[in-house]
C-alpha cells in the first residue's frame, strides 16, 4: 500500500494493510470536526501534560526534601517551577475541562454537535500547538544561560524581570507566544460553547432545565471571554516591550512594572474561578447521581455561580497587598475577597443538603467529590485568612500561600478532574474504570495530598518562602520538606496506578453498557460510545432530569417541577 | 402543576449561533481592548522625556468616515434583506471605500508624526502607548476590511443571495464593534489625552 497514503473511506478493495489502516485512523483523529473527538483529543493532550507537569513538580520536591541540595542546578530549577505553574493552569486544567465541555455539553443538551464544529477543531489545535511550543522551548530556547533554556521568570512573569536586560535571548518569548496562540484557542472554544448552549439546545431544554454541569460551563466561558483577553492584551505588550522596544513595563521611561501586576492579576485571579467553576459543574453531576437525589437548591446554585463569575472580577489585587495600596485599595480589596465565600458557602451547603438523607454509594467517582467537598472548604477558609491584609503582609509569598492555592488546584479542581473521568470514562470508552485500582488511586492520592498541602501550611507559617532554591539546615524546615516530599512521590504513586487503570480497563475492562451508574441527564441515554450523530431522534425534555422521567413515568419530575 | 402541557411548545425557537458567537467576540475583544485603554490613560504625561500628545491633529475627516461606515453598512444589511442585490453591493463598496480611507487616514497622520514630529514606538511611552492603542484598533479596521472585500468579492460572483442576509448582518457587528470602539479610542486619545 505504498502508493496509497490515504485509503478511499468505502473502497471495495481487499481489507487495508495494517500500515494503511493506521494512517486512516490516524487522519481520521486529525481531520475530525466531531465534539466527541476533541473532547477526547482535549483530555488525551492535558493528561499528558498533567504527568509532564507532575514530574516537574517531584523535581522540585527532590531539590526541596533536603537543605542545601544540588539535585538540579538553580537555573533549571527555575525553568521547574515556571513551567510546573504555567503548564498545570493552561495546559492541563482548562484543556481538560474544556475537553469535558466539548464532549459533554452537547450530549447533555441533546445538540449533534457544538455550534461551530470547524472552530472547535481549529481551537484544539491552536491549543495543542500553543503547548507544543511552550515544550520546544526546552530545545530551541536561548535564554540567560544560553540554548535548551525554558522560561525562567515564573508563572507570572513579574516586570522588569521579563525586560530585555534581564531576561536576554528568547525563552519569555516562548512563554508569551504560547500562550497568546492558545489564548487564541481558548476564547474560540468559549465562543463555541456559549453559542452552543444558548442556541443548540434541544425541545423542551430551557435554560432553567439544563443540567447544573452545561450551566456552570455557560459561567465559565463568558468568564473565559473576559479574562483569557486581558492576559493576551498583556502579554502583546510585553512583546511589543521586547521586540520593538517599547516602554510599557519600563520604569526608566515612565513605565511601569506594577501595571504588569494588575493586568496579570486582572487575568489571573478570574483564572483560578474559570478553572475551580468546572470543577463544581463535575460535582454537580457526580453528588446527586450517587447520593440518589436531585440536586439541592437548583437556582441557588445557578445564582451562586453567576455570583461567582462577577465577584472574582473585583477581587484580583489581593495578590498585591504586600506591593502597598492605599488603606482604601487594601480595604476593598480584603472585602471583595472575602464576598466570594458567600456564593461558594452556598454552594458547599447545597452539596452537603444533596448527600444529606441521600443514599450514598461510595463508588470511586463520589470518594473523590466527597473529598473535594471538604477539601474545596478548608481551601476557602484559608483563602478567607489570606484575605486579611495584614495576615497577608505577613504569609504573603510563603510556603502558606502555596498550600491554599494547591488545595484549591488540587484537592478541588484534579480531585474533580479524576471524579468525572471516573464518572464518565464508561461513557467514552464503553467500559468501566477497575473499581479495585480507582480505590487505591484514591485512598493514596488522598493521603499523599493531605501529606503534602496540609505540612505545606506549616512551613509557611515557619516563614519559608516560596520560588526558593534551596534553604539553610538550621531554619527548622528539614524534617517538614522531607514529608511534603514524601508526600509528592506519593501522589505521584498514584497518579501511575490511576493511568494504569486508564489504559489497562480500556483494554479488559468490564462492558459498561449505556447507563452504568442510573444516571439522569442525556448523555446517559446514548449508546457508550455515543454514535458520531449522538441521538438517533431528536430529544425532547420536560424537566431537568429526563432520564429519570423516562424510568419512572408514574412519578416524573416535570409534575414537580415548574 | 396541571399547567404543564403535554406537548412541548412547537414553537421552540432559540437564537442565532452566529449572532451569540459574534457577540461573544465582541465581548472577548472589547476586554482586550480596555486593558490598552487603561494603560493609555494611566500613562498620560508619565512619559519622561520626548514628544507629548499635544502634537496630534484630532482626525475629524477620519472619524467622519468610519462613522459614516456604519450607516452605509446598515443600508446595505437592509437592501440584502429585500433581495435588492445591486443597492447592497453598492452600499458594501461603499463601506470598504470608507474603511479603506480610514487606514490612508492613518497612514498619513502616522508619516507624519513618524517623519515630522519624531515619534515612533520606541521613541518614548507616549509612542509606545499611542500606537499601540490606534495600531490595535487599524489591526481590526484591516481584518474587517479583508473580510469585506472577500464579501464584496463574492458579490461580484454573484454569489451572494438573499438568504444570505443573517450572515452578512453578523458580519456587520463585528464592523459596527470597530466603528464604536473607535469613538472610544477617538475620546480617550485624542478628546481627553490631548
């Protein structure tokens, strides 16, 4: 089959040789315009990144576990912790849960496919490509130190740092054009999605009948729109600063580096809900399936979650406090800050009223929800104390900061993430994730965090700055970086049995059939795997859990519902 | 509860993806374009040393065009609307005219101030604020213009019909988005900046 690259999709020829079915296959994922495949082609792509993302950080806990280490040189320990940041928040965790939008919104809406397929594909892509050239920086990067130099300027790539003098060559370069080009991708993939739920829906699918999990997505891409663009203006600056010699974040011309602070801020505090509000849509779905109830307080938490998106708007120079603001800069911003608890208390309230009487089967998609109810808590609580200015001047850029974030990064949003590819990997394979194998990723994931993230605290409350190389053994942080290190290699453990599971239980796993867990929204009513067209016939919906009407129609839910 | 009829309402309409879409760039954008106008206004008169903005001419001409562009645009959404295909490519040349006029505008008053004046992007924060705002906003003037023409182009084929409208008015957002952040950008530089 040498002269035929790509086979004729129908030919009656002879069955296609092994190399040219692969090709076919292979020209298949690239070509495809199908919501399924890019969910999938998203997911695939994060969770590489994840592991990729997940070495970089063991690395960083090697050189931590003991004082004076050597384990990396400085230099590379800060291409480390840069890409660690800046691979985790825009590699894996919005592909990722943009790649469950993909896959999941049209199917829970009864759509055939996002609104505009062809931008969907051309958004994964330029995601995908984005990424590819952040890692190439690792080859063709020159940077202070000279070539193979990743970025080294933190995730937040503070000014004046990443001016021309101080960061020569082109590593922050590589940094800023990736992340432009899947910015770039990233609002495609949130226009796709509002225009998808506001306009594909199916009959009968008001808005205030969609499941909780395609509402929360709706918050999040038009949080998305406001906040990816920002970041991009930023960063066009900092090219314009670099490459043409302009004078945005430079202070000798009038410029000024703590205007960088807030656009990165402006971005990046919204960020942190664009990716934590997805997580919540996953539990949404997962505590009332497995708790046997309906959700707790629909419109609460629809309300909470658009309180959500506008609170975290005005809340972004809590990043700053240590900076100095006015007393009414600081004052505002404390307060704005803490406002956000109230939504989000409602929330964990209406997740702990769904489970309450409920009838709770511990499967391994809802061990992990439960542990993100009470994780995601005490991750607010101390992000509530960190919301104190003058507790702030005092933690800020320690070791303590970097638990909270990590309990909310983590122990929300990745307990999340393995919660719904758990939940729904019997959706998109046709098979069940090992139950036995998913308890153990679980139990050690869970312990290696709490391992981690809660010593993590301490040391921070000892005064251990963050971004460090390495520290003097007479600082009383020997035996805690020791732990949180053992820590790490535990979660990492675990994260090789969980990828075990994948591959092994797509393999040999059990048959899932269409239905696995006798759940309620639409997607559970298509074959597993969904045929390319998703619903044979149009559905058409009456209340917010179809399904359920459907297996009980002497007691359906629109009878209740209004 | 009785209320609940038992057929769902057959007329079930939700509105166009292109219209939701366009809007949601307009969104998108419009934030990109109020973090450049933030840092245009927070650096008016830090710039330390070079020219100040009192060496621009406000481009009256300029903006009388690109406003007018809107208003020819209208026309022509309302001519393909009624299947009047030669008064909506009429109109459509007339909008790329004005567009087109738009960008010789600031091409010239951009020579001048490059040539005359001495202000360039490096020069000092004024440059490098100014063209970075005006540049971003003849960035959009131009992506609408290729859109244009390739419209215009197709409408010389005679390829565009009258069921085509929707998609020709969705277009025309993204035209009247560029029209109105250029009062805008026309307000902060050139009105309160100067």
């Amino acid at each position: 089959m040498a002269d035929q690259i790509l086979p004729i999709p129908g030919s009656l020829d002879t069955a296609p040789s092994r190399g040219a079915a692969f090709l076919e296959w292979l020209h298949s994922w690239v070509v495809t315009v199908d919501h399924k495949k890019l969910g999938i082609l998203y997911i695939v792509y994060a969770l590489f990144f994840l592991l990729v993302a997940g070495v970089e950080a063991l690395v960083i806990r090697i050189q931590l576990a003991i004082p004076n280490n050597h384990f990396v040189s400085p230099e590379v320990y800060n291409e480390m912790f840069t890409m660690h940041g800046t691979t985790m928040v825009f590699l894996v965790g919005m592909p990722i849960l943009f790649g469950f939008a993909n896959y999941l919104v049209p199917l829970m809406i009864g759509a055939r496919d996002m609104a505009f397929p062809r931008l969907n594909a051309f958004s994964f892509w330029m995601t995908a490509f984005g990424g590819l050239l952040l890692y190439y920086s690792f080859i063709g990067g020159f940077g202070l130190y000279g070539m193979g130099a990743a970025p080294d300027v933190g995730w937040w790539a503070y000014a004046p740092l990443t001016a021309k003098a101080f960061s020569p060559g082109h590593n922050t370069d590589y940094w800023a054009l990736a992340l432009i080009v899947s910015g770039f991708g990233t609002l495609g993939t949130a226009i796709n999605i509002i225009a998808t739920i506001l306009s594909m829906r199916c009959r009968g699918m008001t808005l205030f009948r969609m499941p909780l999990f395609s509402w929360l997505m709706l918050v999040v891409s038009g949080l998305t729109l406001i906040t990816i663009t920002p970041l991009t203006a930023a960063q066009i600056m900092l090219m314009i600063d670099r490459y043409l010699g302009g004078h945005f974040f430079d202070t000798q011309a009038g410029g000024s580096a703590v205007v960088w602070m807030h656009f990165f801020w402006i971005f990046g505090h919204p960020e942190v809900y664009v990716l934590v509000l997805p997580a919540f849509a996953i539990a949404n779905e997962v505590i009332p399936v497995f708790s046997r109830k309906a959700i707790f307080g629909y419109p609460a938490m629809v309300s909470a979650s658009v309180g959500i998106a506008f609170v975290s708007l005005t809340v972004w120079a809590h990043h700053m406090f240590t900076v100095g603001m006015t007393s009414v800069g600081n004052a505002f911003f404390a307060l704005s800050t803490m406002m956000v608890g109230i939504p989000t208390g409602i929330k964990i309230f209406n997740w702990l009223a769904t489970m309450w009487g409920g009838k709770i089967r511990f499967a391994t998609p809802m061990l992990f929800c439960t542990a993100f109810v009470m994780q995601f808590l005490m991750a607010g609580l101390t992000g509530i104390m960190l919301s104190v200015a003058p507790w702030n001047w005092q933690l800020h850029n320690s070791y303590f900061v970097i638990a909270h974030f990590h309990y909310v990064l983590v122990g929300a949003i990745v307990f999340c993430i393995f919660a719904a590819i758990y939940y729904w990997y019997p959706k998109v394979t046709g098979r069940m994730l090992s139950e036995k194998l998913g308890k153990w990723h679980f139990w050690l994931f869970f312990i290696g965090f709490h391992i981690t993230f809660d010593i993590m605290h301490f040391v921070g409350i000892l005064g251990m700055p963050r971004s460090i190389y390495t520290y003097e053994a007479d600082r009383g942080w020997n035996t805690l970086n020791m732990i949180i290190s053992i820590g790490g290699m535990i979660q990492g453990a675990a994260v090789l049995i969980f990828v075990w599971n994948l591959i092994d239980s797509y393999l040999h796993g059990d048959a899932a059939g269409n239905d696995p867990w006798d759940a309620w929204t639409l997607e559970w009513s298509t074959p597993s795997p969904p045929p390319a067209y998703n619903f044979a016939e149009d559905p058409v919906v009456r209340s917010r859990r179809p399904l359920w009407d459907l297996k009980h129609p002497n007691d359906p839910d629109w009878k209740y519902e209004r | 509860m009785s209320s609940v009829p038992i057929f769902v309402d057959e007329n079930w309409r939700l509105p166009s993806r292109g219209r939701v879409g366009m809007f949601s760039l307009i969104i998108g954008e419009s934030a990109i374009f109020t973090i450049f106008v933030v840092a245009y206004v927070y650096y008016i008169g830090r710039s330390t040393y070079g020219p100040t903005p009192q060496i621009l001419d406000v481009p009256v001409f300029n903006t009388v065009c690109l406003l007018s562009s809107s208003i020819t645009i209208l026309l022509a959404e309302h001519a393909i609307k009624h299947g009047r295909m030669r008064t909506f490519g009429w109109w459509w040349a007339a909008t790329m005219l004005l567009g087109l006029e738009f960008i010789a505008g600031t091409a010239i008053e951009w020579h001048k101030l490059i040539f005359e004046d001495g202000l360039s992007l490096r020069t000092n924060l004024f440059g490098t604020t100014f063209y970075s705002l005006v540049g971003l906003h003849a960035t959009h003037v131009i992506v609408g213009l290729i859109g244009l023409s390739l419209i215009m182009a197709f409408t010389l084929a005679g390829r565009v019909e009258q069921r085509h409208a929707e998609r020709i008015q969705v277009f025309s957002l993204y035209w009247h988005f560029v029209d109105a952040v250029w009062v805008v950008v026309f307000t902060v530089v050139y009105l309160v900046g100067r």
